[in-house]
C-alpha cells in the first residue's frame, strides 16, 4: 500500500513538472536598420541609472534564486535500457527515430539511450511531454541527420499554417532531454529578405533541463527554438540568417560556434523575456560567431530581452551597433546586452547602442558558469 501511495505521489509530481510547454505566435518581422521616421531615442541620466538599478536587481536575483520548481533537478545518471535505430532493418531495433520514442511507455521514468547510426533521417520527430529521461546519441553529428522542411506557412493538419512553433523538424516536450553528437536540419531554402512565412525551426526545445553536446542545428531563418526551460549547449555548431537563436529560455552555450548565412542583414538572437519577474536569458562563453551579410548579435523580441557574450570571438560581420529594438524605443529602458572581454574585430564595443553595456567582473559573474542554469543539480553528460 505504501508503494502505491509513493508512486501516486511521484506521478503528481511529475505531470506538473512536465506540463510547462505551450505554443507562442509566429514572431519574426521584417528587419528594420534605421528607427522609425521622427522618433529618436534618448537616454540621460536617469535612464542609466534606472537600467543600473535593475541590473543589479537582476544579478542579486539570480545569486539567491533555485530555478526549478521543486527546488533541486534530479536527473537519471544511468541508463534502463539502450535502443537503436538504424537505417537498415536488420542493424538495429527500429528504422525512425519517432518508431523508437513510441515505443517508450506514456509515462517514461527511466533513462533511455537511443542510439542512432549514420545516414539521413528524413522524418519529423516529436517526443511528447510525460516521455522524459530521453538520450539521444548519433553517431557524429557530421553522420547522423534527421532533416525536414517544414516553415511556419506549411498548411497543418487543418489545411491553416502551422506557425512557427510547429514547424520544428525536431520537437522536444520532455524533461532531462540530452542529444549528442547529432545534426538537426531544416532543409527550407534560405529566403528573400523580408519574406513572410519563412520560419523553419530545425529544433524546438519547450521544456525543462535539456542539454546538448556536439551537436549541430542548420536552417535558414529561426533555426534553434530555445522556447522555455533551462538549457545547456556545449560544443555545438549553430547557423541561420535571422533570428537563428531565439526563444525565452534560461540558456547556456558553451564553446559553441555561432555561424550567419544571411545574404544581407541578419541577427543571431531574438530572446523573448517578456516581464522583470522572469529568470530568463541566454548566455553565450567561449563561442565564436562568424559568417556572412551583417549581423546583429540580437533584437529584443521581448521588452525584456536579455543576452550577454563573454570570452567570444566575433567576426567582422558584427554590425557596430550591436543590438536592435525592434522598432520599440521603450524597450531601451528595460532590455540588458553585454558584453565581458570578447575580441575579434567585431566585438569592438566603440559605436555599440548606448543601452548595452561592457560588463565588469562583478556584473559577468552571474553568467557565465554553470550556475546561471543550476547546471551543477542536473547536468549529467
């Protein structure tokens, strides 16, 4: 009776922690390089020292607050059980990836590794909410694809555009997520500056304590959807033209290589903290950004938009200005871009927005280590 009643308890438990995900509009727009005709914006003394104030808010904020909901994150060290999949039938235990996550029980508790052998997986893979403790291990990721095409104006199962959020090759709902060594790719063609419609996301990740190691995301436009949940990148290979890392997720990339392909003006992040209560931001340490066309190093989808770059190199390609506000000037009192010690000839900090800043040591601290994830309570690589 009191296993039962243990079980009960830890389903409940379970089914809050994974029922965090849901679906957010379409959000690209059209870049805009100059401010609207006859607004220009200002910034005095007070404005500084309203963005000082909060920034400090914000680093106290982070230093005393555990993320998770349930105070500490505990992941599945070992493994239950490995599957494999393969592109011939007789190499492995199923041919698609989606065949082997169906096969998994609705309410998955254990760590499962599937393991992926090399070639192309042409399919669209969804793991669902309650099928956490999820492995996914290629076997390169210069050998291991699973690609699609979907956009954002691909008709859905009821003849409407998807949208965005459904236009991931590779979606994720689950926690305790890890993917290694494993190319996700949206094969959209890369479009015309300012087309409408052409989101194609090659990973979707809505849930809590993912991490990714090795890994590459291709696409075009909205490549990586770091939707919601706290997040580690290590070591993997990002590219897009627009908006390619974009979301409202708690992140951390760490010797990550950030590559542009757009042909004209591109921007790498779009992060979309939408209110001061929320802990949420994206941290990039010891990346390198290069590529093609100018770029931006983000636009503040959300009024309270929060990236910093650390240790980074960038490319020439940095348009000195740094940032946009996407057409907003009031989001200049209340986003925070930084900075800390980047070099390379576009991290140049002379000729950046007067509302981003340089970071000193005290104020870079909270970003760029594990802890500005709670990474210590659930990584286990």
């Amino acid at each position: 009776m009191s296993n039962c009643r243990c079980n009960s308890v830890h389903l409940f438990v379970l089914t809050i922690l994974l029922l965090n995900s849901g679906q957010t509009l379409c959000h690209t727009k059209g870049l805009r390089t100059r401010n609207p005709r006859g607004v220009q914006p200002m910034m005095n003394a007070s404005r500084v020292q309203f963005s000082e104030q909060q920034f400090m808010k914000w680093v106290s904020f982070v230093g005393s607050l555990k993320h998770s909901v349930f105070k500490a994150a505990k992941n599945k060290i070992f493994p239950s059980y490995t599957l494999i999949v393969a592109k011939n039938p007789s190499a492995g235990d199923f041919t698609t990836i989606q065949e082997a996550i169906d096969s998994l029980p609705f309410i998955n508790l254990v760590r499962v590794i599937i393991k992926i052998r090399a070639g192309v997986y042409k399919e669209k893979v969804n793991i669902p909410p309650l099928k956490s403790f999820i492995t996914i291990e290629g076997a390169g990721a210069d050998n291991t694809i699973v690609q699609w095409g979907d956009t954002a104006q691909t008709p859905g199962a009821r003849g409407q555009p998807m949208g965005t959020y459904s236009s991931a090759t590779f979606a994720v709902n689950s926690p305790f997520f890890v993917a290694k060594n494993i190319t996700f790719k949206n094969t959209a063609p890369l479009p015309a500056p300012g087309a409408m419609g052409k989101q194609a996301v090659a990973l979707r990740i809505s849930a809590d304590t993912a991490a990714f190691l090795g890994c590459k995301f291709l696409g075009a436009q909205d490549t990586l959807y770091d939707h919601v949940g706290r997040h580690y990148y290590k070591d993997c290979y990002i590219e897009g033209s627009v908006d390619f890392i974009f979301g409202n997720g708690l992140s951390l990339f760490e010797g990550c290589h950030v590559h542009a392909i757009a042909q004209f003006t591109g921007a790498l992040t779009a992060q979309g903290r939408s209110s001061l209560l929320e802990d949420t931001g994206f941290s990039f340490v010891n990346c390198k950004v290069t590529g093609s066309g100018a770029l931006y190093l983000g636009r503040a989808w959300g009024p309270f938009s929060r990236v910093v770059f650390a240790y980074t190199y960038m490319d020439g390609i940095i348009i000195p200005k740094g940032w946009y506000n996407w057409g907003d000037p009031n989001r200049e009192l209340t986003v925070f871009y930084g900075q800390y010690k980047c070099t390379g000839p576009g991290a140049r900090f002379a000729g950046r927005v007067s509302w981003s800043r340089e970071l000193t040591d005290s104020e870079a601290k909270p970003f760029t280590s594990l802890t500005f994830i709670d990474g210590s309570e659930w990584i286990k690589m």
